[in-house]
C-alpha cells in the first residue's frame, strides 16, 4: 500500500510541474489517505504482535 502511495505521489509532482493543476490535487488527495491507512494499518499489526511460532 505505501507502494501505491508513493506512486500517486510521484503523479502529482509530474501533473504539478506540467501544470495540470486538477489531477496533482487529486493524485495528492489519494496519496494522502493512502499513506494514513497504511499508517493505521502498521500500528495495528505491530499492536497485535503477529509472529511466526
């Protein structure tokens, strides 16, 4: 998921300097809530303890 975050991060700063100002504001806007889901994700598992026996 931090994959696809980054991805749509890197679009919006590509749309942003080629000056389509509308599709770096929503490539922006995904990146965002697609980094804190990961986040919320992460604190979750590391709460859970998930390990291997």
């Amino acid at each position: 998921m931090l994959s696809w975050a980054l991805l749509f991060f890197i679009v919006a700063i590509i749309a942003g300097v080629a000056g389509f100002t509308g599709i770096a504001g929503a490539a922006t806007g995904i990146a965002q809530i697609l980094f804190f889901i990961f986040l919320i994700l992460l604190v979750i598992s590391l709460i859970t303890g998930r390990r291997a026996p």
